[in-house]
C-alpha cells in the first residue's frame, strides 16, 4: 500500500455579534451549532436569548461594549476612556454576570478604548481570572487589545474577516469570498458577522456548501486547538 500524509481541513471560526439588542436576534439561534454566537449584555434579549443558546449546547462569547470615537453609542456599562481600574472591572464583572455561561470575550466598537494598553490590561486581569478566552474585533488598526490578552496570560485571536461591514448589495459575497480564500491559504480564519436578517438569509445558503470547499465550519474555541488530522488517501501498489 502506499500512504500519504495526513492532513486537516482548513477551519473557519464564525461569530454572530450584537446578539440581544432585538427580538429578531432569536432567528441567530437557528444557525449550525458551530457558530460562535455573542451576546451584548444589558439588552432587551441578550441574557434570555443567552440561556437559550446555552440549553442548545453552544459556545457562548460575552460582546463586551467599549466606546468608540464615532458617534454611535456602545450602550449601557461600557467601558470609557478615563475610568480607573475599578470602574473598568466593576463594568466587566456586570456584563459577565448578565451574560452567564461564556467560554470568551470580545469588544463591542471599542476604538477609543482598545487602544489604551491599561484599560485593556485590566479588562485582561478579569479574563484572566475567570479562564475566559478573547477574541480582538478589531474595530481599530490601534487596538491594543490582543497584545496586553498575550502578556497578561490570556489565550487570545484576532478577527480576520467582517462578513456585513455595510449593508450594501454584494458586501456579503465579497467578504465571504475573502474569508474562504483566507481559509484556504493559511488554514483558519475568523470571521464575524451580525444577526441582520439578509446576513442570516446569507449564511442559510452558503454554510452548508463549506464542505464542498474542504472548509470545516467551527466553533472559536476549536482554533486553539490542533487541528484534526484527516488519514489520507491510500491506493494499492499496481
């Protein structure tokens, strides 16, 4: 027999953000399993829908608000510039009690905070202390976020990939095209996407053709760990 090596399929890690904020988020809870789905604290939906998630078997993450220098609003309890240590982890400990049963966290906007290496320490002292991983959104090229998560012990990613940073037509099937692509040449990526019913309608369509790509869909916690090795492919020696 002759044997190749084993392989493993690329693996895209998708997140469904801003989940809580709208009774519409519900439909977010009839995507694959593995879809990472995160949950705003402090909102309408956010803790009811997150126990729903959480009796479904699924990965959890807490969207920790932060503000940003646009002019939207992250909402309640974000975590601002100028607010001491205390103020920053009294605002991290609330959201989590509102949002039980996470394996992680990532920031909500968050572009006039990320940057900050002492906010962003000691939101990483909490995550620390709780065994809570982070995922870096990303909102700003600045963000600090990911490198203070690194020194303060905290297994930590990176998003790679905004599956609707706008709502234009053809957003959704250029970025999920960039996100295959990236999938394919490294051999993971993570993507975040937001529970708008045409990004839903989107993901009901194109999830179950990943395989057809040789892309395994998983959960974000997956990603920090080795891949699963495929056996490869035998044939009989002629």
């Amino acid at each position: 027999m002759i044997s190749g090596v084993a392989t493993a399929s690329p693996r895209l890690a998708l997140i469904i953000d801003d989940v809580g904020a709208r009774q519409s988020d519900r439909a977010a809870l009839a995507l694959p399993h593995d879809v990472t789905l995160a949950f705003l604290p402090h909102t309408p939906w956010g803790r009811e829908l997150a126990l729903q998630a959480w009796r479904q078997d699924r990965e959890l993450m807490l969207h920790l608000p932060m503000a940003t220098t646009g002019p939207k609003s992250p909402g309640p309890w974000a975590i601002e510039p100028g607010q001491d240590r205390w103020q920053v982890q009294y605002r991290v400990k609330k959201a989590l009690a509102d949002i039980p049963f996470v394996s992680g966290v990532n920031n909500h906007m968050g572009s006039a905070v990320t940057p900050d290496a002492d906010r962003m320490a000691w939101v990483m002292e909490v995550l620390t202390m709780k065994g809570l991983y982070f995922v870096d959104s990303l909102t700003t090229s600045d963000s600090n976020a990911y490198e203070q998560a690194l020194a303060w012990g905290v297994t930590a990613i990176k998003r790679d990939v905004f599956l609707d940073p706008d709502r234009a037509p053809g957003t959704l099937e250029r970025q999920w095209e960039e996100a295959l692509a990236q999938a394919l040449r490294t051999g993971e990526v993570v993507v975040i996407g937001h529970p708008y019913p045409e990004t839903l309608a989107f993901l009901d369509n194109v999830l179950p053709q990943l395989a057809d790509h040789g892309i395994a869909l998983v959960s974000l916690s997956a990603l920090f760990n080795p891949p699963v090795l495929s056996p490869p492919p035998t044939q009989s020696a002629r």
